[in-house]
C-alpha cells in the first residue's frame, strides 16, 4: 500500500517543495522507468552529433501508429465487441498498476512484516544509471558480494533505534554525526557484533555513545587528540567506562598505533571480529592502506564525500571513475552535465556546478583535482592517470562496499544539503508519510537529517584472496 501523504509545514516550505519537487521528479521519472535498451534505441536512437541525453528528452515520435484519430474512434465505438475489449483492457492494465513491483518502494504487507523489492550492493540496474553524468557512483568489489541485510531490516532497526536516539546525551551534536549516520553506525555495529569497536574521531563523544548504545558490553577504544571530558566542562558530552582513550597527552594516530600489541592486551587473537570507524577526516586512502596493513576487515568511513565537495580524499571520490555508472565527469561549459549541475545547484546546498567541480586542466576528480587531506589542512593536486590507479587498488581489495541510503526522502525530512540524485534510494521513500510519522521521525528536529554524506561500509582483505 502506497501512503501519499505530503508533509508541508508552512507555506514558505511548501513553495521551495513544489518547485523542488518539480525538479527532482523531471529526472526522477526517468530513473524509475528506463526504458529497455533496445526500445529506447528504436523510439528515439540519437543521430550523429547528438548526446545521448538530447535524445532522452526527445518526445514520442508522434507517427500514425501512436494516434487514433476521430475517425478511427468512430469506427471502433460503437462496436460492443470491441468497447468490451477496450474496457478489459484497461481494467487489465490498472490492475497491473495496481499489484505490479513497486519499483524501489518498501511495503507493508497484510501480515505486518516489510519486505522490499530492492536489492542491496551498488546501485540497481537501469535505475541509478539513468541520471547519467549525475548518478549514484560506487565502489567495485572483487566478487561482486554485498551486504547481508536488506531495506526490510533496516526499517526494522529504525523502529527501535529512534527512541534510543530520542535520550541522546549530546542534543546538538554540530560537526558531529546527525541521525541518519548514527542510526548507520548503531545498525552496522549492532548486525556485525564484533568482538572490540576502535573509532577515530570522537569530538564530544556522540559516535561513541551511538557505539555502546549498539553493543552494551563490548570494549571501545577511542582515538581522539581532545578527550570528551575537556568538552563536559562547557556541555554536554560523552564519556564511556569501558573504553580505553588514545586522548590528550596519549594521543597517537591510528597508522602510528602497535595494533598487534593493542589488541592482545585487549584478549583480542581474531582480528576479523574487529570493527574499526573512521571519522577523523584523514584521507581514507591512506587510512585504507594503514586498516590493511594491520589486517582490519570491517571498516566504516563516516563522511564518504561526493566528488568536488569535503576536506579529504573519500572513497565515493577515488572510485568515481568513467567505468562506473554516475561516474566520470565533464568540464565542457556548454556541456549537459553544466547545464544539469546549475540547475541542481539551486535546489541543493552540497550539489556542486561546473565551476566548482573543475580545476586547472579540467581536472575533476577529487576536489578539482587536488586530494584533500586532514580537514583539508593539506591539499595535494594529482594526476588522471593517479587517481584511475587509485581506484584500481581500492577494488583489488574491496570485498564489499555498502552505502548507507539516507533515512527518508527529503520532503519528509526537509533536509536541503545533499542531492538526492547523487545516493541511493532513501530507506523511507518520498510520500509515505505515514511510515515516517509511525517510526517517530516527526518528533525529530530537521536539522538532524542535514548530515548525510554517503556514510560507507567496507570488508576487506588482501588483494590475491
Ligand atoms: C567530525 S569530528 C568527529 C565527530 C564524532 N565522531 C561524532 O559523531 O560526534 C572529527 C574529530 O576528529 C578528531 N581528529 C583530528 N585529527 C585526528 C586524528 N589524526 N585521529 C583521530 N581523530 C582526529 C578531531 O579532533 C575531531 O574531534
């Protein structure tokens, strides 16, 4: 069953939704239901000279065999036999509407329990893909594996968690994670069960809260150059009883700590039960690197940023490559995807345009070609050729990249930042208001879901396996 409630708070809102909205679903519609590759070449196959998305926009050919004229109706009409077929048939086809796939959407079957039409893993098929230079880009893995839970579990594990997010100690948690990367990291921590959870990054102390909140007796180690009692002088902060901190004077960067000898200390012997969270905006090549040469398996990167946007080198950027779908950008002013990337633009705060995506060169990867590092404190420009090899050593050892969807479509959470055509589809799509208001994500403030930034699950492991 399909909820088709909008949520419009005031007027104000409701005009920038509309107008939003109209924007979003001009490409939307085009990602719900792409056309097959062969009738698409059929209808509407671009000629020499033309970009394939000219011929997108491109209507119908409006020849004799898509029109009936007056006449023909008249002939047909009045013929019982053949108004009883015309009725049949389109009774047959509201039908078909009605039961067919729901496309991306989650359901609610009589008997209670969600189920979902989705696969998890990279973007779908013919659906991401359909947004073109503006698509959802992700990681190869070796083995094409993924996850082992679905959009139905996810729903699930929202339904508890927002009344655990609800007694947060640290309400506003600004430059920390907001609600869609807590739930992520509480879910993943939670359905991983490891035997010890190392983050890196802790500020006051939120992800370590959402961390214990997942797994009530697991050790914690927390790498941090500020320890979060200096901020319970000023507020809220947090503080946790089995964590062991590499803080103030006994701060030490993850790549500089003995992990052998840490671990053992801890009664730690099967180092695949680890899981390790990077929110420390170091660049994630590097932590990838430093995670494999101890051996870590499951690793979670909290702000796995687009392309032209954040203060360090992401995986969303090093694997957003012309061999991947939503991948691969272009420079050309006058090109569609300037065109496309203005329009976005106004509607998205994180949405970058030609300007901002491009360096010297054309250079477009990274942040115009430059590899941020340590809260953009440094900034390195690197070659084409570079950032394609760096992507190729990703793959060779990633067994699984998973991104976090957003919570809920924004115009149920009213988030403005990021663009919805650049993730994947949102756990609670748009107009099912109903299921947003019954997991009490209407008694959150919106500010909460302004954080998303593609948070990213990865597992591991050496090149040859
Ligand atoms: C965005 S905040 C972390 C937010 C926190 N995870 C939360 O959800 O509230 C980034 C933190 O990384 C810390 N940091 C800076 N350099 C670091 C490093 N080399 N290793 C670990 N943490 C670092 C900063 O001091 C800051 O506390």
């Amino acid at each position: 069953m399909k909820f088709i409630v909008p949520y419009l708070e005031n007027k104000h809102f409701s005009k920038l939704w509309a107008f939003k909205t109209q924007m979003q679903e001009s490409v939307l519609s085009s990602r719900r239901s792409p056309p097959s590759p062969r009738s698409a070449a059929a209808s509407a196959a671009p000629s020499a000279g033309e970009s394939e998305d000219e011929s997108k926009r491109r209507k119908l050919p409006s020849s004799a065999s898509f029109r009936l004229s007056s006449h023909h109706w008249r002939l047909l009409l009045p013929n019982p036999v053949v108004s009883l077929l015309l009725l049949l048939l389109v009774l047959l086809l509201l039908l078909l509407l009605f039961l067919g796939p729901t496309g991306n959407s989650v359901c609610f079957p009589a008997g209670g329990s969600f189920s979902r039409v989705k696969l998890l893993g990279g973007p779908v098929d013919g659906f991401a893909s359909e947004f073109g230079f503006l698509g959802v880009p992700w990681c190869r893995s070796k083995h094409g594996k993924t996850v082992e839970w679905t959009y139905a579990d996810l729903l699930k594990g929202l339904e508890e968690f927002v009344p655990i997010y609800e007694t947060r100690p640290i309400k506003n948690n600004m430059n920390g994670m907001g609600f869609d990367h807590s739930f992520g990291l509480w879910f993943m921590a939670r359905w991983l069960k490891p035997d010890i959870m190392i983050e890196s990054g802790a500020f006051k102390g939120h992800s370590t809260w959402v961390l214990r909140q997942a797994m009530p007796e697991t050790p914690i180690i927390s790498i941090t150059p500020r320890h979060p009692e200096k901020y319970l002088k000023k507020g809220p902060a947090y503080v946790d009883h089995n964590c062991t901190y590499f803080s103030g004077k006994d701060f030490l960067d993850f790549g500089n700590i003995n992990w052998n000898s840490v671990l053992k200390k801890h009664g730690i012997s099967d180092i695949s039960r680890v899981l390790v969270f990077f929110d420390d905006h170091q660049s994630e090549l590097r932590r990838l690197t430093q995670a494999l040469k101890a051996g870590f398996k499951h690793l979670i990167f909290e702000d796995n940023y687009d392309t032209g946007t954040g203060d360090h080198y992401s995986m969303r950027q090093i694997c957003d490559q012309f061999y991947i779908r939503g991948g691969g950008h272009s420079c050309f002013k006058d090109g569609d995807e300037a065109r496309l990337r203005s329009d976005r633009k106004k509607f998205w705060e994180k949405a970058v345009d030609i300007d901002e995506l491009c360096g010297k060169g054309e250079a477009w990867w990274g942040v115009r070609g430059q590899v941020r590092d340590n809260f953009n404190h440094s900034s390195k420009a690197i070659s084409y050729e570079e950032h394609f090899h760096n992507s190729r050593f990703v793959e060779s050892v990633l067994d699984v990249y998973w991104e976090l969807p957003p919570v809920a479509g924004p115009s149920l959470t009213h988030q403005t930042r990021y663009d919805p055509a650049r993730t994947s589809d949102p756990i609670i799509e748009e107009g099912h208001f109903a299921t947003f208001q019954k997991l009490g994500l209407t008694r959150l403030q919106s500010s909460v879901f302004n954080g998303y930034t593609q948070m990213v699950y990865l597992q591991v492991s050496d090149p040859a396996s």
